[in-house]
C-alpha cells in the first residue's frame, strides 16, 4: 500500500466500475465520484497530448462520431414522432364523440356557437381530428411501425460505436503500454535509483490502467452525453419555445445543485481516501509486526490507535456514501419538479389547443433524458481530470532521458580473454559527492580479484562500473584494451555473468528461473548448473521440484537458497568474466563452502571480481583490494596484507578474534540511504 | 456467508434498517402516484378543458414530489449510517480477531491477506449493504407497486409487463453472465501486465546484467496481447448492454401505445391512464434494469464476505490460561524440556526432542545451519507457537501457565527481520518502554552501535521512520531493533540473527558494548558466524531440530563434528585453534 500499488481488490473493483457506469448513463453520477480528481499540472497540453496518442485511430474515431450523431439524432426524433401516434389516439377518441359529416373547421365553429369555447380550442389543435371517426389505426401501425424502425437502427448505430470506440481505445493503450516498456529497457539505472520504485511501479501500472479507463469512459459517454444534451435541447426548442424555456431553467439549477453537492461529497470523498490510507498502514504495521507488537505488550496502544482511525473513516465514509448518495435523488426532485411544471403548462395548453397532447407527451419524454446526460458530464469532468493528471506521469517517464546509445560500428568482442583495466576512473552518483576518483586498477586475464571494505566504500560500485552500469564522470575501462563504451552493451555483458547482492527471481518455476542465465538452454545444461551450485539438493525437498512455481517475490523459498539459484543462473551463463557481489552472504557457512569450491572451478581461467563480507571466502583470491571511501587504499595478496599489518590485517583481526576490537570502519551513515550502494 | 455477516452485523441498526424500509415505501409510492396524477390531468382535465383542475392537480404533483424526496434523502442517510456503522463494526472485529491470533494463524493466512480481508472485504461488504439499502431495497417495492398501479389502471394491459420485464432482465442478466468470467480474465492479464512490469522494475540490474531486455520485452508484449484481448472483449459486451436496454425501453413505449390504443378504442382505458401506464412501465424497467446491475455486487461481495468469516471463526492455537500462575520476579531463566515442535500439516517436525537452559546473567547461543529451526525455538518462548511436545519454562514456570502479558513482559525480542513502525527514531525505541528518558534512549542506542548514525541524522531522535523502516539500511535497522529491545530492559534478551546484517568490527564492538547491560538477564543469540557466539557462555548446536552437541567454543571442538564444519567453514584451522 505504502508504495501506491493497487491490490488486485481495489483493481477488479475498478474493473467492475465499467457496466456500473453504463448504467449511471440514465441513472446520474454514481460512479466517478468515488475517486479524488488528483490535479493535473498542465491540462491542457498532456489533454492534447494524450488525444495525439488517438492519432493512428482517427479513422474509427471519425466513424464513431458520424455514428454517434446518427444514433443520438434519430433516438431524439422518436418522441416526436411517437407523439403523433398519441395525436391521433386523442384525435380518434375526441372525434369519436362528435356526429359524422361534419368537417373540423365547422364543428369548431358549431362548439364555440354553442358557448363552448374551451373544447373548441382543443379541438381546433388537434391536427388529426376527423369528427365522428374514432381512432385511425392505420396511421397509428404506420407511425409506430416507422418509430420502432428508427429505434432499431438507432440501437444498432449505438452498438457499432461502443464497439469501434472500444477497439480504438483499447489498441491506443496497448500501444502505450508497449512504447512504456520499451522505454523502460532505455532508461539509465540512475532514472531507477533516484525514485522508489514504488512510484515509477505506479505510473507504468495504476496510471496507465487510469488512463485506459478514462479514456473509455470519457470518449464514449462524454460524446453521447454531449450529443444528446443538444439534441434533446433543439427538440424541445423546435416542439415549444416556451415550455423548452422553462425545462432549460433546470439545466443551470441542476449544474448548480451537482457542483454544491459534488463539490461537499468530494471533499469527503478526499477524507474517506485519506482515513483509508491512515487505517491501512495502522492495519498493515500492526499485522507485519505483529510478533513485535505482542511481544512488546503494545497491543492496546494498536488497539486504540486502530479504534480512532476506523471512527475516523466511520464519519468519512458516513458523509461520503451520504452526501453522494443524495445526488441522484435530488436530480429525481429536479427533474420532477419539471414533470410537474410541464405537465401543468403543457395539460394548459393543449386545453387551449396551441399544443397536441402527443407534443406534450414527447416533450415530457425529452426533458427527462436531458438532465441525466447533463449530470452525467458533470461527474465526467473528475474522471477526465484524473486521467489527463494519470496520463501526465506517464508521459513523464517517456520524457525520460535515455541512456546514452550504443556506439555506432561499436567494436565487436569476441571471447575476450578478460584483461580489465581502469585508467583515471572517476564518478559519483551525485556531482555534490564525489564518490570514485581517479582510480587505476589493472586486472590479468583469469585473476580473481577481491574487494572488501566497509559499507558505503564503493565495492559494488566498482563492478556496476564494469558492467557500464553507469556512465564514468572521467576516464574510461577497457576489456582486452578496448573502451568498454566502444563495445554495445550487449556484447558488453553477454561477456560478464554476474551474481547480485540482491537476489531477484521473477515468478515461473525454478527451472526458468535457472535457465534465465542462457536463452535456449538445454534441460541437461541446466540440471548441470543446478547440481554444480547445490541447488540440486534443496530443490528435490521441494514438493514440485524443478518445476515449482516461485511466487512474485520469491517468498517461498528461503534467502539462502534464492542466493543459490541465482549463482546457477550465472554458472549456466557460462561467461568471460564473472562478478559476485556478495553472492554467499545468506548461504550458511557449511553450504557456502560448497558452493565455495563449486565457485573457484567457475572461476578457473575466468577473471573475477569477488565482494564479500566473510574474509575467509576470499583468502585465495590473486589479489585483494581493500576500499574505503572510494579508493583503493591497500592491494596484494592475503599474505602480503596480513604481512602488511594494515587496513585489511584489522579487518582479518576483526573477524577472526571474537572479542572487542577497535577498528574505525570509516563508515558513513548518510550513503546507506542511497541505492545500489556497496 | 454474505447474508450470515450483513444479519448478524446490521442486528444493532435493526431499527434505522426498520425505519429505511418504511420510507423507501413511500417514496417509492410517491414516485409511482405521479404518473396517475399526470394521467388524470389528461383526462379529467385537458379532455375537458377543465384547467382548474389541471392547477389543483398540479399542486398535487408537487406535494407528491416533495414528500417522495424527503422520504428518500432520509432513507439515504438512514442507509449510509447503517453501513458505514456494520462496516466500522466489522472492521473492529476482524482486528481484534488478527490481533488475538498466535503467529501460527498470521503465517497461515499471511499478513498481506489478512490486511486486504480487514479492508477492502469489509468495505465491498460495506458498499454492498449500502447499495442494497439504496435500490435493492426499492427495487422489489417498486416491482410491487408499479405491477398494482398498473393493474389499477388496466388488467388488460399488463400482460406487456410480463412480457417486457422478463425480456430486459433476462438480456441484460444474459450479457452480464457472460461478462462476468470475463472480468476475471481481466483482472488476472492485468495482473500479468503488472507483474511483469514490477519484475522488470525490481530486477532492472539483473535483467541487464543478462541482457535478456528481448526476452522481457516478448514477455511483456505476450501479456500486453492478451491483456488487449480481453479488454476488447468485455468492452464490446458492454458495448451491447446499452444499445439493448434502450431499445427494449423504447419498443415497450410502442407496444403499450399500439395495444393501449386498441384498448382505449373499445372503451377500456381512457387516454390518460394509458399515458400514465407507460410511466409505470418505464419505472418499473427502470428499477429492474438497477437491480439487475446491483446484483453483480453481490458475488464479488459473498466472495468477501467468505473471507472475512474465514478470519472470523478461526480461534487463536495459543489460548491465554484460565487461571495465570505468576513467574517469579527474580532470576528469570528460560528452560526447554524435550520440546518437539511441528507445523501443522508437516510431517517432519522442526524441532525433536531439544533441551536447553539459559540461566540469568549467562550468554546461550544457538548455531546450526539454515532450516536447523534456530528461529522456531526462538519463537516458542514468547508463545508466538506452541509446543507440540515437551515444555517451555520461564522461572520455572510453564509459558502456558502464565499470563501471555507477563510472559512479554519478561523478553526483549529481536527478530530476524527488524521492523520497524512509522514514527520517529524515538517512537520506535519507546515501543519498549513508553516512558523512557531521552538518555536512556542515547543509552540503547550506544550500546547498539546506532548513536553515530542517528547522531548524524538532521533531526536526531526525532528523525522520521517510514513503515516497516525502509528508509534506513538493514544494518541500521538491526542495531535500532536492538536498541528498542535495550529500552525494555527485559530479563530475557532473544536475538534472532541479529548480528547478521552487521559489519564484523561493529558486530564485536556490539558484543562488547552488549556485556555490562545484560550481565543479569539471560541472553539467547541465535547466530550463523561463529565469531558471533564464540565466547558464549553456553552454545547449542541445532541440527535438522535435533540438538547434536552443547558446551562451551573449546568443548564443541572437541566433542561436535558437526560444529568443526560449521567453524572450518569459516575460518581457517590455526584461527581456530
């Protein structure tokens, strides 16, 4: 929670938001309330930006205008039309009762002869009115024959468009999605060090599912809405100016009354978020610790801190379901309050024969589908405002600079014999600490170098160096004499098998696992690497053996053996040159002696660079560097540092006596705090 | 399970459940009153151009319309305050459930699911019970209600509702059906997506180091595909959804006109009340059309609902003793007796027949490799398991004759993984002991070898921690954990690997510095370096759960095999001599 990534509740709730909102296209803004409209830094550009990204799609987007208009159009025309169906009911049961013979304009005249003025009016308005014929069923079945035609094909249109809306959306995303990863295969790691991954987790999941669903939403309610708002207003104006006057009086009162109401409910909406969050981590802290927390005899101290944030999300959440759930029966109040009126005045005029009681009908029908749409945009706004804010983070890891680009006719490195060196090398994370400089180093063919150090030296540094990591501030590295940054780094590292300080397993079984370490190898090579490594021994107590699925983190095995996979993973790569950063640190001792030897035949021929924190797994290496603050302060052999009695001699001491010894290990506490960091 | 939970947790808003009911019902009869009066203003009004009554009528609506939404914004907030109430209260119980459970129930179910069944469960569970109270509630009385108002106005038509309600229910509930396991497909490529996105992420280095950017980047477009698929697969299902429920709406609207008009032909039904009809129609499409969309809560929920009584009608396997025996205050030592241990379901118990004393004021350090189940006896004296054989002693008396308070009171933990809670610096350390002196707290935090660092931090003691403490190392994290457990001055000290993330200079100076406080209290450390525990009063050696030697460093030489490899294989032979 605390790095922002949804769980996949949360996301199959979201998922489920899509119908739901369907729905609430008749039904007013249920949904899009519910999520705060984070504030985008500049709308209107990212806005542009993420419709430039519907570019490759104008052509469906243009059908699903041309689409939309003729759906929304001819579901608008039906009620008038329909209305005429009622007129000639009316016409037909009015008519009924008059004798036949006559036509209409003499019994008007003969009604208001008799001093009865008011039917008269009706009667004179009523188009269709034959006297003495009832109801004409023909004109009838062909009005609403031609009506159900119309809705038919209305519906149709409407399903062509969510259907090609749906397809132009979703393949735009699926391009964003595409053009994210690749990005992130071009990004340097620095971009990945300088922020917790958390956060850029974020923006290439939650941020882009946030987008996709915006874009959905907003594309195809936002176009129908907007359309039948104007449609249902041209009718009204077109049927009576006069009663379209007193409908459209609603329109700026339910604007009005949504904003007032959204703009409370968002504001609990804001603090249901907020007492959320604060409930979640009391809750998440209290269960991770829990051993913690009972054992410290803090349990009521949790309870309570728990009790005030769920009374807090209590009153939030109370006022938030509340305040939003009062809109849509306001906008019902509204809309009958309307109904009356237009009742009233339409049932007045019809008496007076200036309108057909089908008109009133239909009339009746359009300012009850306007005031849905119109709240409905309305609440559109938040989801739009938080999908161009979603859009905007993501358009700023594509705006991300690059690593720099290989170099062109970059040499190409065949079976380098591993011959390392550095020439003046300088860097530093941060330009305000300089961390390596000038540092010369030159590794043989087949060596195997130690490092050691305390934390914070610059140990782990120095191999991610090799690995061109990172670019140098100064100087350069060579591999066989070339420039490494001359090399692609393709080649660069296909030549160097590395063992991470921080074991990382993706979820797949533990043969995949293995079988990273080389595309296309072969079951037996694979085993081969396992039994080398002694992962062999611990996968047979495993319920599936190699074919256990290890979980996204690995969690289910332990670190030690998370460890061991890995150093498979790099023995199968079988590579020129081989760097463990701590590769043994949680294998335990009597293991790690195995794989100790399982190691040095790995090395044989094989230059190494070995960081360790136990001594004694290095002790034969060819060559030991003592680091500290970035420098290499001591470097020899075992012997010649022991005999040296110096910076490494404390370190052997240290580690070996057991008892109290006072040696500065120089170290630092500000550098733990940064990343990647040896 | 759903019903079971809602039943039991919505029984102390019974009466505010009782009273939304009722209002529901008028509103939901108030707004069916209105297409009768709209139809008698056609009929008895407009046909006869009798615009008093139009005016009256009028009048009527309004008053109508008023009393629908007073009854309705009431029943709102009546709804809103009993589910947020069973949310609250269910939230609470769930806690306090987790909170009494032993380590044994946590690793079964797993923190991140018990966080998810106390949050997000209840609140779907929430929602629904508010949805439920908002238009499920109504959905039926209108049902109800619009079948009789109809039926008043004409029997002859009603037979167009069995026909359309069934009609739309059945088409919409059709489309949903088959939506439904889409979503879940769904929901399983987006995990996908995202999993693939986090590991490319978390393991950039790795990824690079093995240059198989190729092999992610076909990873990722495999579940970008299929991802794309069911999307459009779902966004064309409901593509369909409004297309049909329009024009079901709209060819009822026909059909009631073409048979209405018949009927009103021969006398049946005046135009009024067939206008009037159409209205109830349309409302009770409206609220089928609602509860429809409502009831695809309802799985997602009962799915919820299961897993919070999950939680609930699970009972803690450490249970607190009806009548404490009291450990006496002095010298507090910790004995094992023959003490087997198993997890439930293994077959290989973790730990077979161990018996050790740590006396007070001596130093006992357990060694053996990964998986020996150094950890596990660790963890059965604060009783976060239960012995599944043999006993625990704390003072002489047996952990689970004791209070569990007094029991924790006694120990200072240190567990494998330090964690650490949001706070400060300070926060974290007074978890031992509330009211700790800031010098006491200078004090720990020497001895831990964690002055320097939180020294050099800008705001000292007051320095913020963030949850779980990943914004400090591992080894500063360790030596804080150690400090808290120095602020509690306990009498039994537990350090589970604590050393671990250490260097080896601060590791000893650590160990030197750890001497003059914990001269009277029994010290057990749980180690994997030998230079950790060599001058350990007493060392245990843990093989595969069974003890294989005891004694002192110069003992084990002599007599633990299984000791020698353990020291050989971290240091050469003349060092360890």
């Amino acid at each position: 929670m605390s790095e922002g990534v949804k769980t996949a509740e949360e996301k199959a709730a979201e998922a489920r938001r899509g119908p739901g909102a369907r729905a609430g296209q008749r039904h007013g803004p249920m949904m899009g309330a519910g999520v705060p409209a984070e504030k985008s830094q500049n709308f209107v550009p990212s806005a542009k930006r993420l419709l430039g990204l519907l570019q490759p799609e104008r052509t469906p987007l243009y059908a699903v205008l041309a689409l939309a208009v003729a759906s929304v159009g001819l579901s608008a025309i039906g009620p008038k039309i329909l209305g005429r169906a009622t007129d000639h009911i009316f016409a037909g049961v009015v008519g009924a009762r008059f004798p036949v013979g006559t036509d209409k304009a003499q019994l008007v005249e003969a009604l208001r002869a008799r001093g009865e003025g008011k039917l008269a009016d009706l009667v004179g308005g009523m188009p269709y009115l034959v006297p003495g014929q009832g109801i004409d069923f023909g004109a009838v079945g062909d009005v609403l024959l031609l009506v159900l035609g119309i809705y038919l094909v209305a519906s149709l249109l409407s399903w062509a468009q969510g259907w090609l809306l749906t397809g132009a959306v979703n393949r735009t995303i699926f391009g964003l999605r595409r053009d994210v990863e690749d990005k992130l295969n071009r990004l340097p790691l620095q971009y990945f060090d300088g922020q917790p991954r958390g956060e850029l987790l974020s923006r290439v999941t939650n941020d882009i599912d946030n987008v996709a669903q915006s874009l959905q939403q907003t594309l195809s309610q936002l176009l129908t809405s907007l359309l039948t708002v104007v449609a249902m207003i041209a009718m009204m104006l077109y049927i009576s100016p006069l009663l379209a006057l007193i409908a459209l009086v609603t329109i700026p009162v339910s604007m009005a009354v949504t904003a007032a109401i959204g703009k409370r409910s968002q504001k609990h909406f804001v603090q249901q978020w907020k007492s959320t969050g604060e409930l979640n981590s009391v809750v998440e802290e209290s269960f991770t610790g829990h051993e913690l927390v009972k054992v410290f005899g803090r349990q009521d101290e949790v309870r309570s801190s728990f009790r005030a944030k769920n009374d807090d999300l209590y009153a939030a959440g109370f006022g938030a379901q509340f305040v939003s759930g009062i809109i849509m029966p306001t906008m019902m109040f509204i809309g009958n309050l309307n109904y009356v009126v237009i009742a009233v005045v339409g049932g007045l005029r019809v008496a007076s024969g200036s309108m057909t009681l089908g008109d009133v009908q239909a009339f009746i029908q359009y300012s009850r589908q306007f005031t849905q749409p119109l709240t409905q945009v309305a609440s559109m706004a938040n989801l739009l405002q938080s999908g161009v804010a979603s859009a905007e983070r993501v358009f700023e890891v594509l705006d991300a600079t690059e690593q720099r680009p290989d170099a062109v006719g970059a040499t190409v490195l065949d079976e380098p014999r591993g011959r390392v060196e550095f020439e003046d090398v300088s860097f530093s994370y941060d330009p305000a600490n300089p961390l390596i400089e000038h540092l010369d180093l030159v590794v043989e063919p087949g060596q195997t170098v130690a490092i050691v150090g305390p934390t914070g030296a610059g140990k782990t540094t120095l191999v991610n160096l090799v690995m061109r990591f990172y670019e140098l501030d100064a100087g350069r590295i060579t591999l066989d004499g070339v420039d490494i940054t001359a090399l692609t780094r393709h080649n660069l590292r296909s030549e160097i098998g590395m063992v991470l300080q921080d074991t990382w397993l993706f979820g797949g079984t533990i043969r995949d696992n293995i079988a990273y370490g080389k595309p296309g190898s072969s079951e037996e090579e694979v085993l081969a690497a396992a039994k080398a490594t002694y992962v062999d021994r611990f996968v047979h107590s495993l319920p599936d053996g190699y074919d256990t699925v290890l979980d996204a983190e690995g969690g289910n095995i332990s670190a030690g053996e998370k460890q061991l996979l890995t150093i498979a993973r790099a023995f199968l790569s079988d590579p020129a040159l081989l760097i463990l950063d701590e590769a043994t640190s949680s294998v335990d001792t009597r293991t790690e002696l195995l794989v100790q030897q399982a190691m040095s035949a790995l090395r044989h021929d094989r230059t190494s660079f070995v960081i360790a924190h136990r001594l004694s797994t290095i002790r034969d290496a060819d060559v030991i560097l003592v680091m500290r603050d970035g420098q290499i302060v001591e470097q020899g052999s075992h012997a010649e540092l022991l005999a040296r009695d110096g910076a490494y001699a404390e370190l052997y001491a240290a580690q070996f006596s057991g008892a109290a010894v006072d040696v500065d290990s120089g170290e630092a506490p500000a550098p733990e705090l940064t990343p990647a960091r040896g | 399970m759903l019903v079971r939970i809602v039943r039991d947790y919505l029984r102390p808003y019974q009466g505010l459940v009782t009273v939304l009911v009722g209002l529901q019902l008028v509103g939901t009869i108030a707004s069916l009153y209105l297409p009768s009066l709209n139809g008698r203003i056609i009929d008895e009004g407009v046909a006869q151009g009798d615009t008093g009554f139009i005016l009256r009528t009028g009048g009527w609506m309004l008053a109508v319309s008023l009393a629908q939404i007073a009854a309705t914004v009431w029943a709102t907030y009546l709804g809103a305050r009993s589910a947020a109430g069973l949310g609250r209260d269910l939230r609470a119980q769930v806690f306090a459930r987790v909170g009494d459970f032993s380590a044994q129930e946590v690793s079964r179910f797993g923190a991140p699911t018990l966080i998810s069944r106390t949050t997000n469960d209840v609140t779907q569970v929430q929602q629904v019970v508010f949805m439920g109270a908002a238009m499920m509630v109504s959905a039926p009385i209108m049902m109800v209600g619009g079948v009789i108002m109809a039926l008043r106005e004409d029997v002859g038509l009603s037979w167009l509702l069995a026909v359309s309600v069934p009609l739309l229910a059945l088409s919409v509930a059709l489309v949903i059906r088959r939506m439904i396991p889409q979503f879940r497909t769904m929901q399983e490529s987006v995990d996908w997506v995202n999993r693939v996105l986090r590991e490319q992420i978390t393991g950039i280095r790795v990824v690079r180091a093995f240059v198989r950017e190729d092999h992610e980047r076909a990873r990722f477009a495999e579940a970008n595909t299929q991802y794309t698929g069911t999307a459009l697969a779902v966004g064309r299902l409901m593509a369909m959804v409004f297309p049909i429920v329009m024009l079901i709406f709209n060819a009822s609207t026909v059909a009631v006109l073409w048979f209405g008009s018949h009927r009103v032909a021969s006398g049946q039904m005046q135009i009024g009340e067939m206008t009037a009809f159409m209205s109830y129609l349309m409302q009770i499409l409206m609220s089928v059309m609602m509860a429809t969309f409502m009831s695809m809560m309802i799985p997602r929920a009962t799915v919820s609902a299961g897993r919070i009584a999950e939680v609930l009608d699970t009972d803690s396997t450490v249970v607190p003793p009806a009548d404490p025996l009291t450990i006496p205050r002095v010298g507090a030592g910790i004995e094992l007796r023959d003490v087997t241990f198993a997890y439930p379901g293994a077959d290989v118990p973790v730990l077979q027949g161990v018996s050790l004393r740590a006396e007070p004021g001596r130093t006992t350090a357990i060694i053996g490799s990964t998986g020996a189940g150094k950890s596990t006896l660790l963890s059965l004296v604060p009783r976060l398991y239960d012995v599944t054989g043999g006993q625990v002693l704390i003072g002489g008396v047996d952990v689970r004759d004791a209070a569990l308070e007094d029991v924790w009171a006694r120990i200072g933990l240190v567990p494998q993984k330090p964690y650490l809670f949001t706070g400060t610096v300070a926060s974290n350390l007074r978890y031992g002991d509330a009211d700790a002196t800031d010098d006491e707290l200078w004090e720990a935090l020497r001895i831990a070898q964690a002055e320097d660092f939180v020294r050099a931090m800008p705001q000292g003691l007051d320095s913020p921690i963030v949850q779980g403490g990943t914004n400090v190392s591992g080894g500063q994290r360790q030596r804080l954990a150690i400090a808290r457990a120095l602020v509690a001055k306990p009498e039994i000290f537990l350090f589970d690997d604590s050393f671990s993330a250490l260097d080896l200079s601060t590791d000893a100076r650590l160990r030197s510095a750890l001497k003059p406080v914990t001269r009277h209290a029994a010290v057990v450390v749980v180690a994997q370096r030998v230079s950790t525990i060599v001058d350990a009063d007493h060392i245990v050696v843990l093989d595969d759960g069974l003890v294989v030697g005891a004694g002192t460093h110069d003992d084990l030489l002599v007599t633990c095999p299984t000791y020698v490899e353990i020291v050989e294989s971290q240091q050469s032979a003349e060092a360890a001599a």
